[in-house]
C-alpha cells in the first residue's frame, strides 16, 4: 500500500522497519530534533534515524495546520500508519479521501487511554496487557478498534523488557492490520467508552517513592520506570535512582521504623521501611556516578556512615 508513517520514539520503530519491508512507504513523519543530553545538542528522534538508514524521505512539521494536510493528500497515500508521534493528529489530516489512519497503541484500550500506558500497567501490578490497533479519530485513543493482541506482563518485567517486546507486538499488528485494509476485511468496532482510563506522562517530582505504601506496590512503582526515567529517593543527602527492587516482608525491626527509614545495609542492599513490609534496593545510580549493585551501595553508605 502507498503508506505515511507518523512516529518518534524508539516505540515507533520496529514497525516502521515492516512496513517499509512490505509496503511503499512515501514519506516518514516525525518530532523535530529537541535538545538532549548534559550538552543540550540537537538529537533527532530514533524514527528519524531508523528511517534514514532505510532511505527513506523524513519531514519534522512543526505544524499539523491545513497546509500540511494538503501537502500530505499530494502524497495520494492508502495507509497512514501512526505508532507513538507524540502529537494528536488533526481532522483536517485524518479525513485525507482515499487514506485510512490506523494507529497502534500499547495498551488493550479502552484502558490506559494517554500518554503512558506502558508504565501505568507495570505500576498497577496487571499480570497482562497488550497492542491495540485503532481507527484514528479526533478524541485521542478513541478510534474503533481493528485488532488486538494480549501479552503477559512476566514477573521479572520492568519497563524497558516489557516497551521491547510491545513494540514487536505492535509491528506485526500493524503489518496484519495493512494487509487485512488492503484486502478490505480489516474489522472496525466501536470501543466501549463508559469502560475508559487515562494515564499521564509522570514529572520528576511524581518519580520520588512513597515508602508510605505496601512494599509490593512500591516495587511495582520502581519497575515501571525502569531503566528510564528512574524512580528515585534521598540517601545520605543524595538523591539515587532505583533501577530495580524487591518488596520483603515487614519484620520486627521493620515495625518499629518510620516509613523511608533504613532497616539495615546487609545483604543484596539497603533495606528501606514501608508501610508495611520493606524495600530492598538491588540496583541503584547514586547521583553523579554509574549504575551498580545495591550490596557494593549498602557498603559505601556503611562506610560513610561509620567514618
């Protein structure tokens, strides 16, 4: 099919890779490059990247007005293929004649609804979520639904294992979703609207643990935003992001401590108080230094503390 691709994030990218295999893809829609890193350079997206390195014409609009829904109808395409552009595409676009826009979204809508919904299963404890691929409307994630696909979220998932196999996910419904629209059997029913949820993106500041809750949750919390943007506390007057965790119960010891207090410095990490049980930090990015082990962490806080 004569296809667009409107994507951003890594997310976007093992589908664009099979479309591109598969389909003729005209043009790849993505963010303009924004500043990154400690030096602020201009890095592009890693849809731009991907599409480059398959030859591939990329445009970074900075507007989505009427203008540019014309210059995209000259295009004549068939598909319009969105995975994670990070913009909500306007009427004027959608309506091009002749186009279908589908979207994938990784989330088994009509929950997690927004803008984070990976995150927001990890932090909910689900044991599944999965893949939708919508007929784009103007409300955001409320297109009818074409397919769907569930996937186990695995005890040992956090959000960087579980964003990978999404994405490949994603690809492969959006490549059964353009040869069923071809064929002209692709599905469309309506989402049941009254069953929605949203999620939002979290701020650094909603990133900072609450040991206040059950240890079980609060683990759950450290692994949805593992290994970016990082969950985070306060140590020694340092802040230190958490990459991975584990709920213990609540002993003795642990009873008789405020929540965020340090039980003890031994074993795999530190072992911080909750309401109830207790967090052990297993693999933790001290401020201004590289990631490691919480036990090597647990023994450079015994040692400052004892000096």
């Amino acid at each position: 099919m004569k296809t667009i691709f409107f994507g951003s994030s890594g997310f976007a990218v093992p589908a664009l890779r099979a479309l591109a295999a598969s389909h003729d893809v005209r043009a790849v829609f993505t963010q303009p490059d924004r500043p990154a890193g400690r030096k602020l350079r201009l890095t592009p997206t890693p849809i731009k990247a991907a599409a480059q390195s398959l030859g591939l014409d990329v445009f970074m609009p900075e507007r989505l007005d009427a203008a540019f829904a014309s210059l995209v109808e000259g295009l004549h395409p068939q598909l319009l293929a969105c995975v994670a552009y990070g913009k909500i595409l306007p009427p004027a676009l959608l309506d091009i004649p002749g186009m279908s826009a589908l979207n994938a979204h990784p989330s088994l809508l009509p929950q997690y609804r927004g803008a984070a919904p990976i995150q927001a299963a990890l932090r909910e404890g689900r044991s599944e979520t999965g893949v939708t691929i919508i007929w784009m409307s103007a409300e955001m994630d409320a297109g009818d639904i074409a397919l769907s696909r569930a996937a186990a979220i695995l005890p040992d998932d956090d959000y960087g294992t579980l964003h990978d196999r999404l994405a490949g996910i994603a690809a492969d419904l959006m490549l059964e979703a353009a040869a069923q629209l071809a064929a002209g059997t692709l599905p469309r029913m309506p989402q049941e609207h009254g069953r929605a949820t949203y999620v939002r993106p979290l701020s650094k500041a909603d990133l900072r643990l609450r040991f206040d809750q059950p240890a079980p949750q609060v683990a759950n919390f450290v692994r949805s935003a593992s290994p970016t943007p990082g969950a985070w506390l306060v140590l020694g007057g340092k802040r230190v992001k958490v990459l991975a965790a584990r709920a213990e119960p609540a002993g003795a010891q642990t009873a008789e401590l405020a929540p965020g207090e340090i039980v003890e410095l031994g074993g795999d990490g530190p072992l911080i108080a909750c309401s109830p049980g207790a967090l052990r930090l297993l693999r933790v990015v001290p401020e201004g230094r590289a990631p490691g082990a919480g036990a090597e962490f647990a023994r450079a806080l015994e040692r400052r503390s004892g000096s």
